[in-house]
C-alpha cells in the first residue's frame, strides 16, 4: 500500500508545565489578577479557569497569549535598550 493514500492526523501536543496554568499563564508569583489558587496536584490548572466552561477557556487563552505576547515584546524592547546602553558605557 502506497504511504499517498495514507491520511495520517498528527495531534497537537500542548506543553504541560507544572506550576504554569495551561489556560491562562499564571504561576504561584503572577497569579491572575483576583487571585486564584491550583485545582489540581500538578499544578497546571488555576481555580479561575476551571470555573470557566471550556469554550470560554479557550478564548481566554487566546487572550493570554496575545497579552503574553504583547509583554515579551515590550521587555524585549527595554533589554534591547539596557544592552545598547552597557555596550556604550563598556565602550568609553
């Protein structure tokens, strides 16, 4: 049998990191914003987001990511600016 008449469905494997809430990104030291606390012994997911049905987790998800990513690129811009800063004062 040929492998072109093979479908084959690969499936999305998310990251699982304990301590870091796989809906929204919080941890023990930024927790969300009303506070929350782990629901599980694993510690990927916090109270807030298991309270939410799973489709409303999915668009705060989305939500996270984009202000997640939005943060990253703010700091990155401030280290860009420290960076260039100690290269002139190495320089002098």
């Amino acid at each position: 049998m040929s492998s072109k008449g093979l479908k084959h469905k690969v499936k999305e494997t998310k990251q699982i990191v304990k301590g870091i809430c796989r809906v929204c990104g919080c941890t023990d030291d930024q927790k969300c914003w009303d506070g929350c606390d782990w629901t599980d012994r694993n510690h990927t997911l916090c109270s807030r987001c298991e309270k939410m049905p799973k489709a409303e987790q999915e668009r705060h998800r989305e939500w996270s990511i984009n202000h997640l990513s939005e943060r990253l690129a703010q700091y990155q811009g401030q280290v860009d600016d420290l960076k260039q800063r100690l290269d002139v004062l190495k320089q002098s």
